[in-house]
C-alpha cells in the first residue's frame, strides 16, 4: 500500500470521527436556550435562598450542564 493510500484511508477516518463529534454537539440555539433554562432556574433558586447571589447560582449551573454534556459525549 502506497503511503498516498494510507493517507486518504487516514483522513477518511479523521473526517468521518470529526463528523460524530460535531453531531453530538449543541447547536446554537440549543445553547441559547439552555442559557435561558439556567438564568430562569437561577433567578427561582435566588426567590428561594435570597441569600445565595444568582451568578453564582448561574455558575453551579453552567458547570452541572457542561458536565452532563461531557458525560453524554463520552457515552
């Protein structure tokens, strides 16, 4: 096998790994409105414990969705 072979037969591969990554990523709008979830959830949770300030609550989670995102990428 030529090494023009294995190079195509390579970047076949690499194209088609890049494919299923950028599927199971958000797309722009899911982001946006997961964003909205979380500043709606962080302002009830503020209601609830008016002492706890909202952007950390927003914080805590951004953090708990990412981790769910990376969870479910690597499932």
């Amino acid at each position: 096998m030529s090494d023009v072979v294995a190079l195509e037969r390579a970047l076949s591969r690499l194209r088609d790994q890049l494919a299923v990554v950028a599927g199971a990523r958000p797309t722009p709008q899911e982001l946006a409105d997961a964003h909205a979830s979380d500043i709606a959830t962080a302002r009830r949770i503020y209601q609830a414990r008016p002492g706890v300030p909202v952007h950390h609550v927003l914080a805590v989670l951004e953090v708990l969705r990412a981790m769910d995102e990376m969870e479910a990428t690597d499932a």
